[in-house]
C-alpha cells in the first residue's frame, strides 16, 4: 500500500504505487526464503541490501511500511519478541503467520 502523503498524481502515483508492490514482495520473499526464527525490520533491510535486492539508499522506513502492510493483509505476523536493531534500540520480530492444520487442531482438545 503506497501512503500518498505528498499528493502525487498521475504517472508519478502510478510508478510508486508499483515500486511498494514491488518492495512488498521482495520482502515476503525474504521471509518466506531464508525465515528460520523471524526477523526484525532492520535485519529484513540489511539482508535485502546485502543480496542486492535493495539500494542502501532505500529507507528503513519504507521497509518498515511493507512489513505494516503485510502484516495488515495477514501475510506477516508479529511476535512476542524483541531484539536489538539497527539504530540500536529494541525493534519486534517479525515472521510468517503459523499455519494451524486440522490435526494440530485436535491435538488442542485430546
């Protein structure tokens, strides 16, 4: 979801609107990839850079705003846990939504 918040308009909407789309996959790629124990936005930031995937130039933010918009569409969900991140403050872990089946399910009740 791209947040117009300076008021573009035409091909210039167009174009960011794609580039979010854009970056929103390239960031469920990463969890879906290489997602062993979750990821704070700032190791998702750093592991896109270090393969190529984003500039160094590309916002923490923005990546932060794509983990918020596929959290938001349940594709991510947030945990419990925290760890240091980039600016060195505690930042949350994020990581694929656990997929309950029928069987973990009645294994609840027996």
């Amino acid at each position: 979801m791209f947040y117009n918040t300076t008021h573009e308009q035409g091909n210039s909407l167009v174009q960011s609107e794609k580039k979010t789309q854009s970056q929103d996959e390239l960031v469920i790629w990463l969890f879906k990839a290489f997602n062993n124990d979750g990821m704070t936005p700032s190791k998702v930031w750093t592991s896109l850079i270090e393969l190529r995937k984003i500039d160094r130039n590309t916002p923490l933010t923005s990546i932060r705003r794509s983990i918020t918009t596929l959290t938001k569409d349940g594709r991510l969900s947030a945990t419990e846990r925290q760890e240091k991140g980039h600016y060195g403050k505690k930042e949350g872990i994020w990581q694929l939504p656990k997929v309950v089946t029928s069987e973990n399910q009645m294994n609840l009740f027996f």
